[in-house]
C-alpha cells in the first residue's frame, strides 16, 4: 500500500468511528491519569457495561493536559455532544453510566464541558473553559483526542502529510521553511533549530546522525513525557523530516529509564511505522533511508547536555566535553550530529504540514510559536499547557492555573528548573519568551514551572535546587564540582541558623564564579537559582542570618513547637504519636515538649485535634509555656 | 566500615546457584555482539535479571567487551540506576523533585525513613525493602507522589504514606 492508500483506509476508520453507532469512552491513561487511579476506573467502567449490557468502545488515550481533573473520561453518545466528567472515582462513574448511558441525564453537575458541536444545558463548552481558553494547541494538537497506539488515528487527523510534503521538497527547501517558521530549541537554550540544522547539514560527511533528547531531568518537568504517551508521532514524524533536511540516515532516541511507558509508546509506534514503511529503507517510496533506535538512559541529569548525552549512547559515563567542536561538526561517534528536544521536533511536523508562516503567526517578533509548561506547585489547576509566546505570567497563573489554593499569596514563579531562576510576584507581567525571562534572571527552560507560595521558604527552595545540581554535577570541571558544594554549604548553614552577614555576598562571588568558569550548561546555570532568590528575596536572606528566624516556618533548625497550655484538653494524643518521646503529659493535663528532645517532625501539629488546634509551630520569639504539665484549665 | 543496619554485597553463593547465575549472565551476554556502546545495555539488562550489578558479572561484562574493568565500574557508579548491592524486594521511591518538594515530599520521606528503619538509598538487612528517592517521576500535577513496586501513589500525606506501607508494600 502507498502512503495515499493508507490515509484513505486510516480516514474512513476514522470517519467509521466518529459516527459509530455505539458509545465511545475515552480515557486519559497516561501516567497521571493511572497515578490518579483510571485504572481503577476502567476496571469499573468495563465491569458496569458488561453488567448493563451497554455496547460500547472504550479508547485509551493520552493526556489532554487536566492533570488536576484526573482521572478523566470524554463520553460520545451517539445523537449527543461528547461530554467531558473530571476528578472521577469509581462510584461517580457507576452513577454516570446509570444516569446518562442508561437514561437521558448527561449530569451537568458531574460534567467538565463539551467538546464540538452541540450544546447540553448547564455544561460549557470544554475549549472555553477558563483553563483552555488562552492556550493554542500545536505540538500537543492530538494529545487526548487520539489512541496513541493507533497509527491510523495519527494519520486520519493530518499526520504524516508533513513528511509527505517535505518529501516532496529539496533537503535545503525543508531547512528554510523550518529557519522561517522561527522555531527555536524547546530544551530551554532557545537556539534557531533551522540554524543549527543547516550548521550540521553543511558539514562534511557521508554520515550523519540525529538525536532526540527525551532526557527531561529537570524535577518538576513532564512535558515531553506527556507529549511521547500521548502522541508519539509526532515527535517521530519530525524527526523524519529533520533526517531528511540534514541528510541523515540514523536516529536515536535517549529517554530516561523513568518514563517506561512513553519507552513502550514508542517502540510500538515504531513498530507501525515500519509496517507502513514510514520507516526502512525506502520511506514512502521516496528512496529515502532512515532507521530509528532507542537508548535508555541511566539517570544522570548531566546527560540532557548534548556532548554528555552523546558519551553516555557511545557507552560511557555521561560527561561533556569542551566545545567546539559542536555536535553540528563533530558529535556522535564523531560525526555531524544534530540533537534536539522532543517538543522542538514535536512542532516540525505541524510547521510542515501547515506552512512556516502559519507557525509563524504566533507567538512574539523573536519568539515565534508556542511553548510547553508543565504547571505545577502551588497552583489550583496543575497541569500541561501549551501557550503562545508573549502570554504573560499572570496569565498562565491566574487564568489558566486558577491562581493560589487556599486563599494564600504568590510568592514567586520558578521557571527552568535548577537551571532557572524564581520571578517574584510584581514581575508576574513578564511576557513568556526567551529574552524577557532571560532579563529578569530566569531562563525559558525546558518547560517547568513551579509556583511557589508563602509557605515556601525561598533559602529552602534555593538549597533544594543546589543539593540537585551538586549531586548530578559530573565531577570533571572544578568550577561545577567544588562550586556547588561550597554554595550549598554556605545555605545549609543559613537554613541552620549558623549564617554569617558576609554570606550573600560570598554566595554572589562564588555564584559568578561558577557561571563563568564551568565546562557545561549544567555548571553554566546552577547559579541561577542562587542568584536569582537573593536578587528579588535577599530580606529572607537576611532574616535567616540576622534574626535567625524563617518566616515561612519552613527550616527546622529555626522553628519550634509548643503545646498552647490555654488550648489544650489533655487528649495525649500528640504524646502517643510522637516518635521520639518528646512529649510529656497525662490524661487532663496540659502537655509540654521537651525543645532539646524534639526533631520537628511536625507529627504533632498534624494529629491535635481542630476542635483544640492547640500545637502553634513558630520561628523566632519563644513562646511561654509551662515546663512541666500542668492540670487543664478549666473555664468557669 | 560496614554498617549491620543495612544491606551489603557481602554474599558468599553456594557453588550451584553460581552456576545457575553465570549461566543467566552467558544468556543476557549472547544476544550483544561485544561492542563499547552496548556497556549500559548490558548492565542495565543484568540489573534486571539479578537486582544489582555484582561485582564478578562486571568483572565478566568487562572481558566481554574488552573494556579495563575499571570502565565497567566506572560507568556503574557514575549512573544513578546502577546500584552495587542487592535491593530489597519491595522497593519504595519517594519523589524528591520540585513540584513534590514544595508539597511536603521532606516530610514524607522522612516519615518513611523512620517506618522503614532505613536511610534513602539504603536496604533493610532482611532484603525485604529498599528506599530510594528519584529526582522526578514526571507526575508533578499528583505531587507529592510515592512508588512502590512501580505503582504510583499521588497527593500523598504522612499518614497515607504510613497506611501504604502497613498495607501494600508490608
């Protein structure tokens, strides 16, 4: 079959399926969803149906980026709008299939909103919700609309058009469209992805390789893990195109060994592609030749830098080295060797398929398109979005993220990851793209942001980052190794209560140190965090020095905890549960912790009753309370 | 100093089941040609097979590929997967990356410290658990987020993490 057969076959599938006469469920079953329990779910729903004996397809699919509505279903009754029901739990759903597939009542009060055509009273329409409104969906376009396990799906809604049309086009014709598109590398550095494709393309050589960086190491990222569950081929698809482009006839993909399943999504997406010669010897009869392998990485962080990430597939440890020679000149096994990040080849596909000057038309003058963030933290929607460039902070927090639970205040924004810096509240109407979030300190990054609140102690935070990219570095530059050792030290003794008044000024001079005279970008940008907290935060900074108090009363060598003797009954239920002892009391007697004997474990404060809410946790001032315990006040 | 409280690689096998081991280790080797870039493959699929890498299959895996044994070892130490002693046979993986951290994944580590008398990355002495923190599991929406035996526990608490740990893992 050619490549025209199979769209036709894939779309009449497609079609068959849209206007199926049965019911369809899809579920959201990548690894949120399942974390959240939809395996629970899908066990119910196939158990219900089989019980009812209601026909219906059940699809799994990939994420749609709701991660805190999960786990989450989208219901296509025949004659009805598909209705989408979030936070679902076992007995939601059995209540769901008796009151809407059984009789008429879609339960506007469970339901999310409706996606397409046709209205139901009192659900709104799922793309108008407040969470979506703002966002434009390109590489993450299919995620959650189709089987990822399905090729025919991906091919049905467009996919492969983009390689047929590149195909179709000359190697340089292709690296033009991408270089007008103003794509630039979605792993965070932001470089011109044409640019570096043509850098590798001119390069002597009859071989020449590409990469997929899917190493996403920074903790508190999950976009490329998403978009690989949810959609496969398109990531694979532009990295057909970019093959081409360069003129490159083997690729590998290196993921971490963490994401097992985006592993398994792809080895059977590959698996199809061969079937359907979209992979081989001769790609859709073009004489074009492009092979694929996957490598699993080993956990190193350090890797996700490219000259590291190329050391750790040739078989060794995962350690960069000096550049140049760029990877575009000499890379894997020393040849010309174009890596790039799975979002960047994510976007290759829809700038192929729809034009440079489509893509182009969103985003700002030098930041063109749109940007993955993986919205978590202190945040009410967490979750995966995809945003045009240009989109302020204050957006993506309050519109699409819902804001700050619990009535509390925004402290900052943490773009980057450890490579990243934090963006305090007033500058929260940055816009999102590569220069103003380089301005303020921070980077673009690969896509994690974490909101971070009042709780959040930023000394905690800061040293948080520090211990990370202390134990990944690599070890083989000084600068990296000993740098970051010596700047956590000097914030483990601030978070101890032994900082010293010239500390952040040392931390400012090692923290330069370090940026200029690293080998890598790990090296290069482990300072950012540093730099960054004590640039919008140095009065937390110095109230950990001076005052020796943390006013989030986050670091335990500066807090303590007291019973309240005017609170508390005398329950000892705080006495029972403490693991070292450290309470004494009786029944009806006012308890008392022993401040040398307790390890701030804050079990107490979890398990006193509210009704008393007798423990108070606080930094600085003591509080005065008996030494011994006393009998319960008791109130006349 | 070898510390009583945790695990070490300290097994002395009876002669058969060395046997039986080298053969498993033979089987995994047959199916590699022998070249440098295959080194992570190989241990990471001899990891699978035996919980860890012990020290004579590295010694073997060396031979194998040609490479000083130095190499093998190097590259087993410098990756966080590889580990150099049995694990145990549950293992518990805390998330300790930021989405986590900022919901109280501290917390939570330590209360699984103290309920499992071990440190991170340290086994029980009776090989039934093994605790490891990992920089990111990817499910930062679920934070704070537990793994045991690769089941994923989202929205944790302490006294969630101490109810998973009587009754699943225990």
């Amino acid at each position: 079959m050619n490549f025209e057969e199979i769209k036709n076959q894939a779309i009449v599938q497609w079609k068959a399926l849209q206007q199926s006469e049965k019911t369809r469920i899809l579920i959201g079953m990548g690894t949120c969803g399942r974390a959240a329990g939809a395996d629970d779910i899908l066990d119910v729903l196939n158990r219900e149906l089989a019980q009812q004996h209601i026909q219906a397809d059940i699809v799994p699919v990939g994420c749609i980026g709701l991660c805190y509505a999960e786990p989450l279903i989208e219901v296509i009754k025949p004659g009805m709008p598909s209705v989408f029901y979030g936070n679902l739990t076992t007995e939601l759903i059995s209540e769901i299939i008796k009151d809407y597939l059984i009789n008429d009542n879609p339960r506007s009060d469970l339901a999310l909103g409706i996606r397409g055509e046709g209205t139901l009273e009192g659900i709104p329409n799922f793309f108008d919700l407040p969470v979506l409104k703002p966002q434009v969906r390109i590489s993450l376009r299919n995620c959650g609309n189709i089987d990822p396990e399905n090729i025919n799906h991906y091919i049905a809604n467009g996919g492969y058009e983009g390689l047929a049309k590149a195909l179709r086009m000359e190697p340089q014709e292709v690296i033009d469209e991408v270089k007008k598109s103003g794509l630039r590398g979605r792993g965070g550095a932001g470089f011109p992805t044409g640019a570096k494709w043509q850098f590798c393309h001119d390069a002597p050589g009859d071989i020449k390789y590409i990469i997929c960086n899917a190493d996403e190491g920074d903790p508190g990222a999950f976009m490329d893990r998403a978009l690989l569950e949810s959609d496969p081929h398109t990531v694979l698809e532009g990295m057909l195109i970019g093959a081409y482009g360069i003129g490159a006839s083997e690729g590998y993909i290196y993921i971490r060994a963490e994401y097992p399943l985006a592993i398994q999504r792809l080895r059977t997406a590959i698996k199809k592609m061969e079937e359907y010669g979209l992979i081989g010897d001769d790609i859709m009869g073009s004489g074009f030749r492009f092979h694929i392998k996957i490598k699993e990485g080993a956990g190193a962080f350090v890797c996700g830098e490219e000259t590291a990430l190329m050391a750790s597939i040739e078989g060794s440890r995962g350690m960069p080295r000096s550049r140049p020679p760029f990877p575009a000149q000499s890379g894997l096994w020393g040849k010309p060797t174009s890596i790039n990040n799975v979002e960047t080849w994510g976007n290759v596909s829809a700038i192929l398929a729809k034009g440079a000057e489509w893509y182009a038309g969103y985003g700002t003058e030098k930041s063109k398109g749109t940007k993955n963030f993986s919205l978590a933290g202190k945040i009410v929607r967490t979750g995966l979005i995809e945003v045009p460039m240009g989109i302020t902070l204050r957006e993506i927090v309050y519109d699409i993220g819902g804001g700050i639970p619990e009535g509390k205040r925004l402290k900052a924004v943490q773009t980057g990851g450890p490579s990243g810096g934090f963006i305090p509240e007033r500058l929260l109407d940055l816009p999102v793209d590569y220069e103003s979030l380089a301005q303020a300190g921070s980077i673009m990054g690969s896509g994690g942001m974490i909101v971070i609140d009042e709780d959040t102690c930023m000394v905690d935070i800061t040293k948080f980052f520090l211990t990370f990219t202390q134990s990944e570095s690599c070890g083989k530059c000084i600068p990296c190794r000993w740098g970051t050792k010596q700047m956590m030290d000097i914030l483990e003794d601030i978070a101890n209560g032994r900082g010293r008044p010239d500390d952040i000024e040392l931390l400012q001079e090692l923290a330069e140190s370090v940026k200029d005279g690293s080998l890598c970008g790990l090296g290069q940008t482990a300072p950012n965090p540093v730099l960054t907290s004590i640039r919008y935060f140095r009065d937390e900074y110095e109230e950990h020095i001076v005052e020796k108090r943390c006013a989030a009363l986050h670091c335990k060598a500066l807090i303590s905890y007291y019973i309240l003797p005017d609170k508390c009954e005398g329950c000892i239920i705080c006495a029972r549960n403490c693991p070292v002892q450290a309470i004494e009391g009786g029944k009806r007697m006012v308890h008392v912790i022993d401040q040398d004997k307790c390890t701030k474990c804050g079990t107490c404060l979890s398990l006193c009753p509210p009704k008393f809410n007798a423990i108070a946790k606080v930094s600085g001032e003591p509080v005065d309370v008996p030494e011994k315990p006393v009998p319960v006040i008791v109130e006349v | 100093m070898a510390n009583p409280s945790i695990a070490q690689d300290t097994q002395v096998l009876p002669r058969e089941q060395e046997e039986t081991n080298e053969k498993r280790l033979n089987e995994i080797l047959s199916s590699y040609q022998g070249k440098k870039e295959e080194l992570i493959p190989i241990l990471q699929q001899v990891q699978q097979a035996f919980g860890y890498l012990p020290e004579p299959m590295m010694k073997k895996i060396a031979k194998f590929l040609q490479l000083p044994e130095s190499t093998v070892f190097g590259v087993g130490t410098f990756y966080a997967q590889f580990k150099l002693v049995p694990t145990g046979r549950n293992i518990v993986r805390v998330c300790r990356g930021t989405a986590c951290h900022v919901r109280g994944s501290a917390q939570i580590l330590g209360e699984v410290e103290r309920q499992l008398g071990i440190k991170a990355g340290e086994t029980t002495p009776d090989l039934e658990y093994s605790l490891e923190t990992i920089a990111c599991f990817g499910s930062c929406a679920l934070a704070p987020v537990v793994v045991t035996n690769g089941k994923v526990h989202g929205r944790m608490t302490t006294p969630k993490a101490r109810e998973i740990l009587k009754k699943g893992a225990r």
